[in-house]
C-alpha cells in the first residue's frame, strides 16, 4: 500500500489510542498534524498525476482500485467510513484496556514497520546505493532520539516497544553501510 495511507491510518488509530490512553499532548498534535500534512501531500498528488497513471486511466490491478481512486472526495470517503468504524468499535469497547492496547499496538506498530520495504529492498540490492549519509544519520538518529525520548517520559508501553522494533528495523536496514563502510 501507498506510505500515505499507512500513515493517515496509523495516525487516525493514535488519535483513537489518545481517547482511551492520554499520553502526552505532543505526540497527539503530533499525529493530528502528521494528518493534514498525509491530507495535503495526497491532494498534490491527485491533482498533479500523470495523465497515463493507473489511477488516471482506470487500470489498477488492486481490489477495489483500493487507495488508487481518481478523485481526492474518494479517499476522504474511506478516512470518513475508516474514522466512524473506529469510533464506534471505541463506543462499544472504549472502556476496555485489552482494546485500548490493542488499539495502540495497531497505530504504533503499523507506523514502525514503515521501514520495512526499504529494509527488504536494501537488502536483495546488498546495498545503499542513493543514500546519502546525511539521510542516514538523521534517519537513525531521529529514531533513537525517538526512542530515548519515549522511556524518559514515560509514555506508555506500546510507544516503547514499537520505537524499539523501528529502530532495530532501521539499524537492519542500514547494516550493510554501518559494518562495511566503518571501518
């Protein structure tokens, strides 16, 4: 699926994990405008397409065209139908902590496997060829600035655990430039 996506999901999820679980206020600003920047990069997107994209002419090989749709209202439609499914599983079981983990589990963990295809694509490469160094150490850095930043406030369990896995999925990622351009 389109990075896109994932994100406004997982970020839509961390705003429902917030009404059950008040973690801190940045992480959710955080979240809502990670949101309207997903929204306004999707917009650019649709309205600066090429003409002969799948999209543009019809020809998608996913179900449903899914998240390949010709006009911007139709991704709103699926966030709209995505936010109402979540707010009334959060009526129903919003009281429950297995849910409210559950939920935080699936905002968190879907956001820290986003470096998975690069780590795959690193991998059958054997390479990094087209990074830059800069995009490396800001890439690790951040992520570990992330996770240092998650056990000293004390944030709740899946913040830790999930920073934990994207900073190991991003060291995995990077392995082969780490241990053989070191030394």
């Amino acid at each position: 699926l389109d990075l896109r996506c994932l994100r406004l999901i997982a970020n839509i999820t961390r705003c429902f994990f917030w009404l059950g679980n008040h973690f801190e206020i940045a992480l959710l600003t955080q979240s809502v405008l990670m949101i309207l920047a997903q929204l306004a990069l999707l917009y650019i997107c649709i309205r600066y397409r090429p003409r002969n994209s799948p999209e543009a002419i019809l020809t998608s090989a996913r179900p449903l065209s899914f998240w390949q749709w010709q006009t911007y209202s139709q991704y709103i439609e699926f966030l709209a139908g995505l936010i109402l499914c979540q707010a009334i599983l959060f009526l129903i079981f919003g009281r429950s902590d297995v849910f409210i983990g559950i939920l935080g589990f699936a905002a968190l963990g879907l956001e820290s496997t986003l470096p998975i295809p690069q780590l795959i694509n690193n991998y059958r490469q054997r390479s990094l060829y087209g990074f830059r160094m800069s995009t490396l150490v800001g890439w690790v850095g951040g992520d570990a600035f992330k996770t240092i930043y998650f056990f000293v406030q004390q944030s709740p369990l899946q913040f830790k655990v999930c920073a934990v896995f994207q900073l190991s999925v991003d060291l995995g990622t990077q392995w082969h430039y780490l241990f053989t351009y070191s030394s």
